[in-house]
C-alpha cells in the first residue's frame, strides 16, 4: 500500500504518522498519507521563503507565465490519471472528474497568460512628481483547499498566486490529498524550482491551523465552512495579513411563471445534484412564483426520479458522498424533513450492484418548506432541494436573501428588466440570469458577502489579491 509523503522544497519529506485514505465508493482503505503538523509547516514556509529570496524570486512575470503553461500541459497529459484518481479519492463519477482536470488545467492557462499583465499605473500629482503604482508578491501564501473539488480548487487557488510571483504552502484536506500530491510532481516536472510549491498533508486543526497562525505566511487563501473560516481569519489577524475566505451558501434559483421550464428545471437539477450536492455555490433552494408552483415542482421530480446513484467507476448521475460523517449528516436533515411533515416529492433511486461500506445518499426534493425552516436556511452540502413558494418580485427578493449567506443566485425569467433589477437587489457574489454556474467561469470573479465569506478568487480579480499595491512618489522638480 502507498505510503505518501509531503513535499517540501523540491523533496518528499514523511511525517512522524500517516492517515488512510478511504475510498467513498467502497469505505477501503487504498493508501496512506503523511500527517504533517506544525514542523513540517515550518519547513514548507521557510523553504517558500528560501525560493523568494533565491531563483524564484528572481523569475520574471513571463516565465512564470511559461511555468504555468507548461504545468497546464502537463495536466492535460496526464488527465484520465488524475481524473481516476480524483473520481476514486473523491467518489465522483468519472465524467465529472474528467471535466474538474480539464478546469484545472484551464486555471493555469489562463493565469499563465496573465502573468505578465499585471500593470500599475501613473496617477497624475502635483507640478514636479511623477508617480507610479504597481504590484509586488506578498511573499510566502498559504492554501487550505476542501475536499470537494480538489483538482479545480488546487488551480483556483495556488495558480494566480504563483502567476503573481509568490511561493506557495498548499495544505489539502485529509480526505481528499491525493491530485494535491500529484500536482507537485508534475510542477517539479514543469521546472518548478524548489520552494516555489509546497505540500503538507494532515489533519486541519494541526497543519491547516499551524499554516494560519504562521508568521511567515503573507496571505491565506481559504475555503471551507463559516465555522472553521472564522477561527483561520483570527489567526491570520495575529499576523495582520490579508485573507480570502469562501465559506459555502445557501444559493436561490428564483423561478418566474414566464421561465423556460425544460431549461430551467434541467439546469437547476443538474446544478443541485453534480459532486453528489456537494459544492459550495449549489442552488439548493428553488423559489417558484405561487401560480407555477405545482407545474414547476412537477418537472423538477420527474427529472429527480431519473437520477441514479453509483460507485464512482459505474459513472452514473451522482457518486456516493466523501465520507461517513458527510453522509450523516445529510441524511439528519432529511429526517428533519420527515419529523417536521414536509412533503418529500421525488427521490432519485441507487444503481444496481452497489459497493458495500459505500457512503450513498439518494437525491431529494423536498417541498413546500417555509422560508424561515432550517432546510431553507442552513447549508446541507448535499443533494437536496427545497422548493419554497413566493406570490412576486418583491416577496422573492425577500426570500432570497433571507438567509446569512450570499454566493451564487440564479433568476429564470424571459423579462430581462425584471431580472436586472432582482440582479441588482438580490445579495449575492454572482447572479446568473437564465443559466447557472457557466461552467466553470474560470474568468468570472467568484466570492461572497455576508457569511459566504469575502475576498474574490477566479478572473483578473484573484492576481490583484495575491500582490500588494505599493505607490512610488518621485520628485524630480518642475
């Protein structure tokens, strides 16, 4: 069985003990990881810091851009490997983690290309000055990814930071380790100079807290839940550094009478159901105009009944979930639903030959639940769809931001005034009009407000975030 170690400047480097890595689809155990903590965080930073003062640091904007590129390829090389590898460690089916390669590999592209534009500016001053701004890297950044979409949030997160000119320390979740490892070795093979990228495997609460805390660390980049987010930001407040937090929502698709309903209903069923439910910005409340209520509802569970749930191998609708406790919790909540009388109106159904020990839940729509319920307010972070019903735009538009989070919002409506203006009014990071999550979007900036967190990752908006604008004022005499 596999043991793997961390990767700390340019070299594999174990840890005092290992944790399994279980595989979803069955409950084995496939292989071992390195249980790094607070020494092997230290090793990475100063090792990134090594780097930055060293070849690194010296690397202009458009060979790091050439890095990027060449690590893109690399990916895309090697993209049924990782896919087989994310659809194991994660469970999920294989075409989805055939897609979450090819954004990864998208990620780097994309920030290779932009690596070399990143442009300051003259500000006009007073007679005799000139003055300039431009960016510089913040030095050593650190990365806690979640378990859900690791390929694309390794990407997401460590390649505008390398764009930039930082080093990064790269700390994945524990369920979920694997591409992160693999990810290394192919920057060490894209010519990656030591230090450049690092990789500590372990539990949160002993290397992701160590990497927040650290003093040599100059921003955090982190996704996960409100909880944990909170106890990262007060770390790295210690150290008054910069963080980028994304921290999950509660995501409104609102549904006028006038919608598309084959469209509309496809997409907000393929959106709430892709990774088994689990992703961050999933539209997991649909909020229908009370006059389409029954008839919307109605193509929903039809297209809820022909979801299947499998291993990740047999490639069906949905995998299982990552693991037993995500699993049970899913699954509280529909008891939840049960216990509280709410109408169960359409469950997808397991495949046939499923793996023992597996962590499956099926795929469920859940109607009529009050807007104030807890199914309505807090994140289940799995398959599960609550229909809530509203009498117009102004009562929607309450709704939808009756909650404490504000991600992602989706508006189905062929009036295109009346989606600006819930566009505008609706308090979200992204709103999608007539179509959701476009793919990836690995241009468009994502974030949150509220308790989804705040800083952006995606687009040009992510580079301005890894570097430091610093202005330079030049006297020089009139």
């Amino acid at each position: 069985m596999d043991v793997h170690q961390n990767y700390i400047a340019g070299r594999w480097v174990a840890s005092r003990a290992t944790l399994p890595v279980i595989n979803p689809s069955d409950g084995a155990k496939t292989a071992e990881i390195a249980r790094g903590g607070a020494g092997e965080i230290d090793a990475a930073v100063a090792s990134g810091q090594t780097a930055m003062a060293g070849v690194w640091g010296k690397t202009d904007a458009a060979s790091r851009g050439r890095l990027l590129a060449k690590l893109a390829e690399l990916i895309r090389r090697d993209s049924e490997k990782l896919a087989r590898m994310e659809s194991e460690d994660v469970g999920k089916p294989m075409t989805q983690a055939r897609n979450d390669v090819a954004v990864c590999a998208r990620y780097f592209e994309y920030y290779g290309g932009a690596a070399d534009k990143v442009h300051g500016d003259t500000i006009p001053f007073q007679s005799g000055f000139s003055v300039m701004t431009f960016y510089e890297p913040h030095g050593v950044t650190g990365h806690i990814v979640p378990w859900n979409y690791p390929l694309q949030m390794t990407g997401r997160s460590v390649a505008p930071s390398l764009a930039m000119g930082n080093a990064i320390v790269l700390k994945p979740a524990e369920d979920t380790s694997l591409t992160a490892l693999a990810m290394a070795k192919l920057a060490e093979e894209a010519g990656f100079p030591p230090g450049a990228f690092n990789v500590v495997t372990g539990l949160g609460e002993e290397a992701g807290a160590a990497l927040a805390a650290h003093p040599g660390i100059g921003h955090i980049s982190f996704t996960g839940s409100r909880e944990v987010g909170v106890l990262v930001q007060a770390a790295a407040a210690k150290n008054t550094i910069p963080v980028t937090l994304e921290l999950g929502g509660k995501s409104p698709q609102v549904v006028f009478s006038d919608a598309d309903f084959d469209d509309a209903s496809a997409t907000i069923v393929r959106g709430i159901s892709q990774n088994a439910g689990q992703t961050c910005s999933a539209g997991s409340r649909v909020l229908i105009e009370d006059s389409v209520y029954d008839r919307f509802t109605g193509a929903l569970a039809e297209r809820f009944r022909a979801l299947r749930v499998g291993s990740a191998s047999q490639d069906l609708d949905l995998g299982p979930v990552v693991n037993p406790t995500q699993q049970t919790r899913i699954e509280s909540y529909l008891d939840i639903a049960r216990k509280d009388g709410l109408p169960i109106l359409a469950e997808g159904s397991f495949g046939t030959n499923l793996p023992a020990g597996g962590f499956y839940v099926k795929p469920t729509l859940i109607g009529d639940v009050p807007p104030d319920h807890r199914l309505a307010q807090e994140e289940i972070f799995g398959p599960v769809l609550v229909a809530i019903r509203f009498r117009d735009e102004a009562d929607a538009i309450r709704i939808a931001n009756n909650t404490s989070y504000g991600l992602a919002a989706g508006i189905w409506s062929s009036d295109l005034g009346r989606s600006m203006r819930l566009a505008h009014k609706i308090q979200s990071g992204q709103v999608f009009v007539n179509n959701y999550g476009a793919g990836g979007g690995v241009e468009l900036p994502f974030g949150g407000v509220k308790g989804s967190g705040h800083g952006r990752e995606k687009g040009f908006e992510a580079l301005y975030g890894f570097g430091s604008l610093k202005t330079v004022v030049l006297k020089h005499g009139a």
